[in-house]
C-alpha cells in the first residue's frame, strides 16, 4: 500500500492521492462495469482512501458503481472503519437557477445518493459548480447545515468554477472543503485560493489535475477521441464550462507547453505522475483526484505521492512555461 502522505478532511484522515469517479460515469468513452469495479479495487488496494463522485455522472451510474464496491464485505468494513471517504456533489442534475437550490430539493438530492451508494449519511456533499448566486447566499448555507442536523450528510462543501467563488466559500465557517481546477496549466489557485484555505482551516480538492490527459504526455495533434468523450463534444464549451475540458487551454497550445515540461520529469516517473506531484506540493492542497479508467492508471496515479518533492528549480520552470504558454489566453478567466 502506498500513500505516505496524509491529510484531513471533514475530519477524516484521507491520502493525498485519491480517485475521481467522472470517467466511471460517464462523458469519456465506455467504460464496462466489471472495469469501473476492477478500477475501484486497485486504488483502494494501492492506498487511495478518498473517492469522489457525484450524482449527474452518468445519471447517478457512478454512485451506483461505487455502491457496488462499497457493498462487498472487505470494502464496507474499510468503510465503517473510517478508511474510506467517498464525496459526492448535488445541483447538476437541474437547470442552474439559484431558486433550485432548496432544503426541499437537498433533502431529495441527498436522499438519491445515500440510496445510490446504500448509507445512511454522506461523508461530503458538496454544491457541485453552482451559480455564483448561489455560493454567496445565507439560505443556501443554513440548508446545508440542517441536512447535518438531520444526519444525511457529515459535511459539505462547493466545487467552483472560478477562484472568486472559491474564496467566498472559503469564507463561509461552515464549509469544509472547496474542490477546484488545479494544475500545471491552471495556477491561478495559487494567487489567493489555496493561502485564504489554510488560514481558513478549509481543504482543498483539486480537481481535472491532468488538463482531461493533456498532462499525461500521452497525446499529439493526431489523437482523437470518442463522440462521446468531453474531449470531442465540449472543446467549444456546448456541453458545459470549457473550463472543465483540457483546464480551458486550446490543444495545440497545450500540447507545446507538455513538450516543454517533458524534461523536468523525474527519472523513474511517468509524466502523469510529475504533474500530480507538482499539485501534492503546492501548499493548502488536501487530496489530489485524479479519473482512471482501468486498473493500471489507478495505480499509478496513486504511486505520484512516492515521488519526492520537485526542487525549487523545477517548480520555477512549470511557472515559467505556464507564464509564457497559457496565462495569457486563461488566467484572467477562472
């Protein structure tokens, strides 16, 4: 089992390498349900004990797929025992109104989930990228808090779009965590996010770490992807935020700036595994989540938190590529 390095959140004790669940939902090609499950199993073996997911992937298909691997004894005990955080996120499954975002539409949401993925109360909720209407509104919060008082959720947080809504979450003494965009081509986070979250005491869950693979050093001006895959249907921003999709960052643009971070990876080291790394370093982050879709990449994203820590030196360098390459077409963006 790997995971040297531990964090906290929601008062639990998670890994900072965990496993996000978007790819065993939906929106990135097939992925069978044997595979999804054989996914789940090799990055709990490998020490991963943070899962997140959310009730819209793939119309609930996640939490389910989680739910299954929860119900086995070995796993359910892991969970009951503490070593198991799975989060879930509410309020993409409607069109995004803030006159949505009710107690009597959090009872139902939650309801779904605790049945998706069979308990009884949540370990994290979170408002899965909402209005910003909504991430500054007091009803919405005194809701969260009476779905604890009621017992169906431990804890919750925002999944933002923008570090302005990061930072207004951050600021509400109820919040637990905010999950947000963050890797070596989306910095932004470091300006003001991640410091107001450690003074805050507020964790931090950084998602799309790989820019949807653009990280992974995988891809080339040839590589296609599936219909049904984000990265065919969503490069334009139709489907929703195109921040979600490559971090925001045109292809080609991306594909220069990897070739120029290619030299920094550490020998040993997959590319992959360099920009997870990276992430792990930047101080306030909390769990790093990662997708997989087979056993393998789960693995090996979880292997990231073996690595040693990046020197100053290459630290300096990602900056200076994301300085020259991509903050002027994102950074003022998100």
């Amino acid at each position: 089992m790997l995971q040297r390095s531990i964090s906290c959140l929601a008062g639990r004790a998670v890994g900072v390498v965990g496993l996000g669940a978007w790819q065993l939902g939906a929106d990135w090609g097939i992925v069978e349900d044997q595979d999804a499950l054989a996914t789940l199993t090799a990055a709990v073996e490998a020490g991963v004990t943070f899962i997140d997911t959310a009730d819209v992937y793939g119309d609930g298909r996640s939490e389910r797929l989680i739910g299954r691997f929860l119900g086995g004894p070995d796993e359910r005990s892991a969970v009951e025992g503490g070593l198991v955080t799975v989060a879930t996120k509410m309020g993409r499954r409607v069109e995004q109104r803030p006159e949505f975002y009710t107690l009597e539409n959090f009872r139902a949401w939650t309801d779904r989930s605790r049945a998706n993925l069979g308990v009884e109360t949540l370990d994290l909720v979170q408002l899965h990228c909402p209005p910003s209407e909504v991430v500054t509104s007091d009803q919405v919060y005194d809701a969260l808090d009476t779905l604890v008082e009621d017992g169906r959720i431990q804890a919750y947080g925002v999944s933002v779009e923008t570090c302005d809504q990061a930072c207004a979450a951050i600021a509400r003494p109820g919040v637990a965590s905010v999950q947000i965009i963050l890797n070596a081509l989306r910095l932004k986070p470091l300006d003001a996010v991640l410091p107001a979250a450690v003074q805050a005491g507020v964790a931090i869950i950084a998602r799309v770490p790989l820019a949807s693979g653009l990280l992974s050093g995988k891809y080339n001006e040839n590589t296609t992807f599936p219909d049904n895959d984000h990265r065919t249907y969503n490069r334009a921003g139709k489907a929703f935020d195109i921040g979600e999709t490559f971090s925001g960052v045109d292809f080609a643009t991306g594909l220069a700036a990897v070739r120029r971070l290619a030299p920094l990876v550490p020998a040993g080291a997959t590319m992959a595994q360099f920009a997870l790394r990276w992430i792990i370093d930047q101080p306030g982050v909390t769990v790093v989540i990662p997708g997989a879709r087979s056993p393998q990449q789960a693995r090996d994203n979880a292997a990231a938190a073996e690595l040693d820590p990046l020197s100053t030196e290459v630290l300096d360098e990602v900056k200076r590529v994301y300085d020259e390459l991509i903050r002027p077409s994102v950074h003022h963006r998100w």
